[in-house]
C-alpha cells in the first residue's frame, strides 16, 4: 500500500524534519504502508529483518521478555537500527490497537542512499542522535536506580588470562577474552580470581581469567541449567500453557514434571519440545542477565504463577536479585549463567512414566544411556525420593523459600519434631522388613558423609526392640596388608578396590557366622597398615541375631555371593529428597553431603575447609564406581535428608568457608558454598536432638563413635 508526501508528512515527525518536498518525495516513493490488527506482533525479539517502522495510526509496545520497555505513538519509529547494523531484534512489538505502520526495508534504504544520499545522510543522523537520547536517558536512569559512578577509576587494565598477560578496556566482557572452546567442549563460564561468574561479567579490576567447561563439576552443572532454562523458554513458545518444573538429577538427564497435562499428551510434547529446542539451539539464541530489585522481582514472579520465589524472597539478603533469560521465561541466576543457547548442544526430550525426561548431550552427559537404562535410573530415584516428597508436600514443605517463612514463622521446632520423626518411623519400618525377610546379614552401603554410622546405631535399637541381637562388622577391618593392595593406573594404592578385602577370610567368616558358628572378628590397624587376626572379639549368631556390615562395597555383588542365597539384606543410606528453589534449580545433594563432611572433619579430625573440598573429586570419583552403580540392588533404602540440616550446618559453615583463602584451588567451591547458605535461615544446634543424624557432623552426639 503507497504512502503521500501529505501523510508522510503529517505522521513523519523527527524523521522528517527538515527534509526539502523534493526529499519527502524521495523517501516516499520507497515507503510500503503495512496495516496491523490489535494484539499483532510486528516485530519478534530475536528476529532478524532489517526494516523500520514508522507508526501512522494507531498504537504498539515494545516488550522485552515479557516486560513492556516502550510504548509507540503516530509518528515515532523503530527498528532503525536494523538498517545500520545486523543484529537480532531487542525486543518484542506489539499492536496495542489497529496500528498502520510504513516500512522501509533495507533494500528500500540502500537504493535511497544511492540515488538520493542527501536523504538517507539525514536519516542516518537522526537515527544516530535518537540512538545518543536514549543512551543518555538509560544511563542517567541506572545511575539513579543503582546508585553507581558513571566513570570507571581507570580506562584499561592488566590481566591474566589462561596464563598469558594481556592490556584490556576496562568493563571488557569476560566472555570476549576467552576462546569459544577448550578442547571439543564448549567453554560455559568463567573463574576470576577463582570465583565463577557468567561470560557476561564485567572485568574493572586486575585479576585472573580461567574458562569453565563441562569438564568440571561446575562447568557440568552450569552447562545443565542453560539447558534447562532453554526448556523453559522451548515451553513456553511451544504451549504458554504448559508448567514445567524440573526435579532431580538423574546423573545423565533429568525428570521434569509437566502441571495440568495427561499422561496421553507426553508423547506428542516431548517432540515438540524436542524440536523446539534444537530450533533455539540452531538460532543460537542469546542468553540475558539482568539484576531486579527484590520488590520488582517479588512482584514478577508471583504474577507469573512462581510463588515459590516470591517466598524466598523474602527472606532475601540485599536489595538486587539475578535473574536469567533466553527470551520470554525469567528464573533466579543462582549460579552463574550459561553461554548461548548455540553452545549448550541438542539434547533430548522423552516420556517416561507421567514424566518428562531432559536427557543431556554427549558434552554434558559422563556417559551415553539407552532408554533401558534410563527407565531404570529413572524408576529407582522414583522409589528413592517419592515417600520424602509426598511428606514434604504434606507438611506444606515444596521449597526452600516455603522453610524459610516457616521458620521465620516460628515453626522450627515442629519442623524438627516432624523431620526427626519420619526418620525414627522409616528406620522402625527398614527393621520391620529385615526380621520378616530371615536376612542373616544386613549390608549397609551410601556415599561419603550420608549419616550411615548413626543410621546403624538407630537400627540396632529398633532391631533389638523387636528381640534380634545386632552385631557390627565393619568390612574396612578385612583389608589386605598394605603392600598386597592393589594399584590404580597411575601405580597409587587403590584402597577401594573389592580386591583390597581379604576375600578369602570374608569369605570364611560370613559363611561361618550365617551357619551359627563363632568366629574371632579382625581388625585393622591403619597406622601400621596390617591385619590383626588376633583381637579376642568373637561373635556367634543366635537364631535371631544379625549381622550389620558397613562399607563401600556392601552393595556389591560380589559380596552377596559371599553368603547363602537370601541371607543377604542390602540397605543403601544417602541424603536425596532436596527442596528447589524455583521450577529450575533446586539443592544438590552432593553440596549437602559435602558440607556435612567440611563441618565433621573441621570438629573431629582437625581437617580444615580447604583440605575437605580438596579431597572431594576423588572421593566422589570412587563413589561413582563403587556405589552408585548397585544402588538399584538394594532392598531398602534410607534416605538421610532433612529440611532442617542446612539451616544448621550454615551456624558452622560460613566461618569455615570463609577461612579458605581466596588463592586456594578450593576457593572456587568454598565460595559456591557460601552463596548457597546464604539463601538458607539459620537454626541454632540447641534444637536438634541428640539422635539425630545432623549430630554425627557437628557433635554432642546421644551415641558413642
């Protein structure tokens, strides 16, 4: 549809101003009139034509991930920028009521510049002088909203990065000054000064640079949230009706809960979100990170149906929050955030069970699994976690924000009351199923800092409770001498190999003692790193009694053929039901494992925070390949979280974390730690009881180690 010189004239306004008829005419003659219908988008965030816009009739508003930025009157224009430079589009345009716009395309532009250059070099400065206003005015606004200078101390500084001096602008992108990979994997975030931040951070001091990739815990965990929050944003062009809320890690993948949907649909969902998120990954879609005010954000969240967010909220220490976005979807920035959506990789999207599974690419996963095996995986942390869960539920518990106000509420004490007594009633429970099942032999088996040694001593009060007689074996005590322990790849002694238990004497005395024979127990003496045969502690199984095994390897299998068929009950001991934050992020159960052990050793073995974090990879190392690999073999299993314990490990925590120097390699953990207490309110020890687990890592324990 043509434009006049009259209307053009009448509706050009800046743009227009002070060209001659002959030049009205000439940019006329390139117009093309387009009309809108209300609620039209003109222009999509993300998108990349390059066209301007100027508004005739009508009104429309400008939208940045869901956030009205602008709005657009008769005569005012946008997009201009597009004709300049190529780039995505910043926002979203909306028509608000029937808008008739007149374009010019880039072509338009470039045939105007070349047959009229007058007239496209006064469009041209009115492009870059509205471009200068609005710069001005969003400066003088952040300047008022964040209180800061608006010059930097200095223009340039020097820094370290990846080893190599360099001069940089001050506020430079640390993303800029790294390469897009190391090796195949995709760099994800960055250390400076070994604290981890998003590529996006601003460097305004001297200091060292390092690339994070998925090759590092961190990195993992930074490149698995980028995916999860595409998902969000896949979901949310896919279907604005669709809730997803991601629960646990399942190590390879994880389960996403789907609100208001059938288990029919799945299927169908899942492909379309699958493509939908290729298709982003394929746009390269950009990630944003902005920082609200906690108000702002508050507001934000509950409109958008995250009510566990406005209760974090609450309790929040300082007046901004991060938040993160590949779009349209905001969630809390809690850790720091990923690249592009073109560096995170395909991943997969599948049904399983009611559920939706997020399975993650080659450069995120440890491993590739067939969906046999994810089933599997699946349907085991299902049995693991769902009691927990539904109780949690039931007690209005379905966040950490949801903690928080019950604390602050007063409720501490019935929190731990409750907490202390679903543990009391899962153990009575596991001793119940042991006595029916005939079991001779209970193996007990879980992770570093689980809370295995006061889960046996409560099982043996509840065993005894029901007439049988526990005794301990400790399978550490049926180490071989130290020089016939076998060696690991780089020569080192492998001390949790199966072959570093003398088998043949486990094998002795586990076939004596189910058959009722007595047998003299070993023991091991660390320092010396020989076997003592000869301790004068006999044990002789009565018709009732059992025997409770403890070590890494009591899930193996090789232990069960050890004994006669069906004399073997295998319980495995970890903390896994954690609370989310919002629908994206949630506590890991590793970080509660890990600050357990940093409080335990710091009282009990005179190991400080440092040391602790330093001899975690390789603890968690072999538990991947001694432990949770026969998780799936166990018969029972307790899970040791409770929704208090980090509100009680922070009264000590925070002191030890700050105790790590901030040149140490442990730093960069100690201060993710440190962020996470921080969203925790803390409990004081008086309240805990002396049998509970948490009381196995900060002391005054009711039972004797």
């Amino acid at each position: 549809m043509p434009i006049s010189r009259d209307e053009l004239r009448r509706a050009g306004g800046e743009l227009t101003e002070g060209l001659t008829a002959d030049q009205v005419d000439a940019l006329t003659e390139r117009l093309t009139c387009e009309a809108f219908a209300e609620d039209a988008v003109v222009v999509q965030e993300g998108a990349r034509d390059r066209t301007l816009y100027l508004v005739l009739e009508g009104e429309a508003e400008a939208s940045r991930g869901g956030v009205v930025v602008a709005r657009m009157l008769p005569g005012e224009y946008f997009g201009e920028l597009g004709l300049l430079v190529e780039a995505p589009r910043a926002a979203t345009v909306t028509a608000t009521a029937p808008l008739l716009v007149a374009t010019l395309a880039l072509d338009a532009y470039r045939a105007l510049a070349a047959a009229h250059p007058a007239v496209a070099l006064r469009l041209t400065e009115r492009f870059v002088a509205g471009l200068r206003t609005r710069l001005t005015d969003v400066s003088d606004t952040l300047g008022a909203l964040l209180r800061e200078r608006s010059l930097p101390r200095r223009a340039r500084l020097q820094v370290t990065v990846l080893g190599h001096r360099k001069d940089v602008p001050t506020g430079v992108a640390v993303g800029s000054l790294l390469p897009a990979t190391v090796g195949d994997l995709p760099v994800v975030a960055a250390l400076i000064d070994r604290r981890p931040v998003s590529l996006g951070e601003r460097v305004t001091s001297p200091c060292t640079i390092a690339a994070i990739t998925p090759a590092t815990a961190d990195g993992e965990r930074i490149h698995r949230r980028g995916l999860a929050l595409l998902l969000l944003e896949a979901a949310r062009r896919v279907d604005p009706t669709v809730e997803l809320a991601f629960g646990h890690s399942l190590g390879f993948g994880q389960r996403v809960r789907v609100r208001g949907r059938i288990k029919d649909e799945l299927p169908a969902l899942a492909a379309r979100l699958e493509a939908e998120l290729a298709a982003l990954v394929a746009a390269d879609l950009p990630v944003r990170e902005e920082l609200w005010y906690v108000d702002e954000a508050r507001e934000y969240f509950t409109d958008a149906g995250w009510p566990e967010v406005g209760a974090l909220l609450e309790s929040w220490l300082g007046p901004l929050v991060p938040v993160s976005t590949f779009g349209q979807v905001h969630a809390l920035a809690l850790d720091p955030v990923g690249p592009s959506a073109g560096a995170l990789g395909g991943a997969r999207v599948l049904p399983e069970d009611g559920e939706l599974l997020l399975v993650y690419p080659p450069a995120s996963a440890a491993r590739p699994v067939d969906d046999a095996e994810l089933r599997q995986t699946r349907a085991i942390l299902q049995r693991m976690t769902s009691v927990q869960e539904r109780w949690l539920e039931a007690l209005g518990v379905d966040s950490v924000g949801a903690f928080n106000r019950l604390c602050v509420g007063g409720k501490v004490s019935d929190l731990i009351r409750v907490a202390e007594g679903y543990h009391e009633r899962r153990v009575s429970e596991i001793a119940d199923q042991i006595r029916h099942s005939g079991a001779r032999l209970v193996a007990i088996a879980g992770p570093s800092s689980s809370g295995k040694t006061t889960f046996i001593k409560r099982l043996r009060t509840q065993l005894q409770v029901l007439g049988a007689t526990p005794y301990e074996l400790s399978l550490d005590d049926y180490y071989v001498d130290r020089e016939r322990t076998p060696r690991d790849a780089s020569g080192e002694y492998d001390f949790e190999a199966f072959d570093a238990l003398e088998v043949e004497l486990l094998t002795d005395h586990l076939g004596r003692l189910c058959g009722g024979e007595e047998v003299e127990l070993p023991r091991y003496d660390f320092r010396r790193g020989a076997s003592v045969r000869k301790t004068g502690r006999t044990v002789r199984l009565g018709a009732h009694d059992v025997l409770l095994a403890e070590g890494i390897h009591g899930l193996n299998p090789r232990l069960a053929e050890l004994v006669p068929p069906g004399a073997v009950f295998a319980v495995f001991v970890c903390p896994l039901t954690q609370l989310p934050f919002d629908r994206l992020s949630r506590v890991h159960t590793s970080d509660v494992r890990l600050l357990r052990r940093i409080v335990r050793d710091r009282h009990s073995r005179g190991h400080d925070a440092a040391a602790s974090i330093a001899r975690w990879p390789s603890v968690r190392a072999g538990e991947r390949r001694h432990i949770f690999p026969y998780q799936h073999r166990a018969d029972a299993v307790f899970d040791t979280s409770l929704i208090y314990e980090l509100s009680v490990l922070k009264v000590y925590a925070q002191r030890y974390l700050l105790e790590v120097p901030t040149t140490h390699p442990s730093y960069t953990m100690a201060y993710r730690l440190q962020q996470l207490l921080e969203r925790f309110v803390p409990i004081y020890p008086d309240h805990v009881p002396p049998t509970s687990i948490v009381r196995e890592f900060i002391g005054a324990s009711g039972f004797e180690y």
